[in-house]
C-alpha cells in the first residue's frame, strides 16, 4: 500500500473537466487512496459529484465507470448475475448459433 497522501493533487483542467477541490476535501480522497477503501459522495443534484469522481480518475490516469444510484437501488445490482438455468437450458435444447462456452453472454 502506498501511504502517500497526496496522489490527488485537487486541480484538473483538460478541454472537458476543470476542477479544483477544496483542501479538506483534496485530503478526503487522499486518505480514500491511501487506504484503498472506497468514497461515497453524497449531495444534491448539480453541486460537483460526478465532476469529482471524472477529475480523481483523470489525475490518476484510471478509466472511470459509473453507476448511476437511485432510491430502489440495491446492492446486490452492483454485482453480475450469472444465469446458470439459461446456459444449461441452452447447452441441452439452445439452437446451434450459441455458443455455452461463451460464459459473457451469460451475464
């Protein structure tokens, strides 16, 4: 683990993302990548989360995925399902065009 606390500096500026965060909150996420745990930001719509996250993993050079959370979301939707009845049903009585050993198109 790498116990540097400074690895977001808290100032991006490409042509599609500028963004400057406040010291506290550059410390924030900071201590977030230093201990490898994950930050939730939360706050209304439009006050800069998303700009956040764009600006945290443009500065350390890592593509960001986004999950987009609502008030019925839960958990487990953050994880893939793997539909097993599906793959057996298609490898016994499936039509010729698919492929069981493809496991992706059974998730």
């Amino acid at each position: 683990m790498d116990a540097t606390f400074n690895k977001f500096k808290g100032d991006v500026k490409t042509e599609t993302i500028k963004y400057l965060a406040d010291p506290q909150l550059r410390n924030i996420v900071n201590v977030s990548i230093a201990l490898e745990r994950p930050l939730l930001v939360k706050g209304e719509p439009g006050t800069g989360k998303t700009m956040l996250a764009h600006a945290i993993a443009l500065s350390l050079g890592k593509k960001l995925i986004t999950w987009n959370v609502k008030s019925t979301t839960e958990a487990i939707d953050g994880c893939y399902m793997y539909d097993t009845v599906q793959r057996l049903n298609d490898s016994r009585f499936g039509s010729e065009d698919r492929n069981v050993n493809r496991i992706k198109d059974y998730i």
